[in-house]
C-alpha cells in the first residue's frame, strides 16, 4: 500500500496518512468492521411486495 494525501476543498493539503497506518486499520477492519461503518444513515424502509 501507498501513502494516501487527504486534502480539503481548497485543495491544500490537510494530512497524510502513512502505509503502516493504513496497514493497521485495514488489520483492524478485519477483526472489526463495524468499527468504520457510518452510523448516520437512514434505516431502509421494507420494500413493498
């Protein structure tokens, strides 16, 4: 895995996160992923038959 730069919308250059940082959360994403799942969704509604 590569290095990966986040910028904003300006474009400047907020962080960048190292490959051993990202090897780490992909380790951690194995062990527990409902760990980075996004908790501001909307429940799905049952579709109708």
């Amino acid at each position: 895995m590569n290095q990966v730069k986040i910028y904003d919308r300006s474009g400047s250059l907020k962080k960048i996160i190292s490959a051993k940082e990202l090897k780490k959360r992909a380790d951690m994403l194995i062990t527990n992923p409902m760990q980075y799942r996004k908790t501001n969704r909307k429940p799905s509604s049952p579709k109708p038959a």
